[in-house]
C-alpha cells in the first residue's frame, strides 16, 4: 500500500496555473456571450420596450351626432412611441374609423388625441381599450359612457 501512495504525482505547479488561466478564460467568454446577446436584444427594441411609458389620460365619449370617442395618450417616457394599433372591445380601430394614420408617433412628453369616429357607443356598456405599440407592449383602459337620456 505504502508502495502506490509514493508513485502518486500531484499536479506541476505550471499545468496548474494554465488550468486555472484556461477556467478563467471560459467563464469570461461565456460571460461576454451572454452579454452580447443582451445588448442586441436590447438594441432590437426587445429591452427598450421596458422603457415605453405610456399612459391613457382620458376617454372622451362625445354625444355627437355622430357619435365618436377621443382617446388622449400621454407618452411621459423619454423615447418616441409609435402606435401602430388600437383595440376597442378586442375590436381593432382602422385607418377608416380614426383621423390618423398609422402608426401614430407620440414623442416624449408629448400627447396625442386619437379620434374614432366610426363607432356607435352605447351608455352603461363597458368599453375596454388596448393601445399597441412598435415595440410590442401594451397599454390597456377601460370607461363607461355618460349616461343618454
């Protein structure tokens, strides 16, 4: 027994810093990678989505005739905003229904009234609302009409 534990070598103390060098070098790479798949991803509006700061002000229900709805948008971010779609109930707003074309920028601070004209409404009915942005996020509202007598 004595006889095998003499014939045991440890590692150089060379090939034991190459090692570590070699260990360190894959984890920075494999780091690096990660992170420059981030910051692609970021700069492809994937992370900047996070930064969309949007906010529905008001939702003007106007007696007409004809009737129509006012949907006052506030971007109080710090990047432009391009709307390029508005759902009314699940319903999507066309070109036809509304007086803008899409998509509809907001620039920062900025705020945007988009009109639907194209649309019956209804007191007492809830009316939900979904503003799509370029960047893919979402923004959501819901109202109820005044009251008609």
């Amino acid at each position: 027994m004595s006889r095998v534990i003499k014939n045991r070598k440890a590692i150089s103390p060379i090939l034991s810093t190459v090692l570590a060098i070699l260990i360190v070098t894959l984890s920075m790479s494999a780091i690096f990678s990660y992170f420059v798949g981030y910051v692609t991803n970021f700069q492809q509006g994937r992370g900047s989505s996070r930064q969309e700061m949007i906010e529905i002000e008001d939702i003007w229900f106007n007696l007409g005739p004809p009737k129509y709805i006012i949907i006052s948008i506030y971007n109080y971010g710090e990047l432009d905003i391009k709307i390029v779609s508005v759902y009314i109930n699940g319903l999507l707003v066309t070109a036809e229904d509304s007086n803008h074309q899409w998509p509809v920028v907001v620039h920062p601070k900025g705020l945007v009234d988009i009109h639907v004209v194209n649309i019956n409404w209804k007191p007492y009915v809830k009316y939900e609302f979904k503003i799509v942005s370029e960047r893919g996020s979402s923004f959501g509202a819901e109202s109820f009409p005044p009251y008609v007598s």
